[in-house]
C-alpha cells in the first residue's frame, strides 16, 4: 500500500486512509461481484482459504465465472469510466484508501501493485489488478445496482 500511497501523492491525488476496515469492503465487494454462486461453487474456485490457490476474490474472474474485461480492454474500460469516489483496498492488507476525487484516476496509478480492487462508492463496478501476470487486471459490472 505504501507504493500506491506514494503514487497517488505523486500525481496529487488527495484520499483518506481507513485502518482496519478492509474485511468489511472484501466481503461487500463479495456480495456485489460473486453473489450469483453458492458456498459450494465459491469453495470450487478457491474464492477465499489458504489451501491450494490461497483464497483470492478475483478468482471469480479467472474461473470466467462473471462478465468481465481483461488486460488492454479492463485498463481502457476503467480509463473511460467516469469516476466520483472510490474505494480501495488489498486482498490481505487492512487499511481502505477513500478517493474522493477519482475523475483523474487511471490505470497506470495500480500497474506496481498486486491484488488490489478498485470499486465506486456504491460497488456497481471494480477493476482490479492481481500479483499473477497472466491474470488481469480485470474491469467488471455488478449485476444490481445498490
């Protein structure tokens, strides 16, 4: 988190820090981009534990279980989106960054980090960007809108 801090400031993007709180935006983002499947079909694709594939929320999108981007299209979507707040935070990291102002935001600002999710205040859409070079980064729609 500190690399994307530090690009964030670099490129003078303000943000609030919030401690502790990424379990509550994991399970959220869960609700919104993996509520289609049961416990059974999310224990399938190794969607959280620390067995095999060691629990990750974007294997949703790897096992093609929801409608997304990827790679070139997943960064130009979340480029052309037009963006208010967002929210983000890490896969295993406890602290959530509040962008206020995320108009200026692009894609290039994650390309250094590793198992991050993006969302927009009211989690209809995420781009996230995963440690595994073959895997994303991904642009995707919630279902439902909040």
């Amino acid at each position: 988190m500190n690399q994307l801090i530090k690009q964030l400031e670099k490129n003078k993007i303000k943000f609030k820090e919030y401690l502790y709180f990424a379990p509550y935006f994991r399970k959220r983002w869960e609700d919104a981009f993996v509520h289609h499947l049961n416990e059974s079909e999310k224990e399938k694709i190794y969607l959280y534990g620390d067995r095999y594939c060691c629990g990750y929320l974007w294997h949703v999108f790897s096992n093609e279980r929801k409608s997304h981007f990827v790679k070139a299209a997943a960064n130009k979507a979340f480029d052309m989106k037009k963006k208010t707040k967002c929210y983000v935070f890490h896969q295993r990291l406890p602290e959530v960054l509040l962008i206020e102002r995320a108009d200026t935001l692009k894609a290039i600002h994650f390309e250094q980090e590793e198992d991050v999710y993006i969302v927009d205040e009211h989690f209809t859409w995420t781009y996230v960007v995963t440690h595994e070079s073959d895997f994303g980064p991904y642009y995707s729609e919630a279902d439902y809108l909040n």
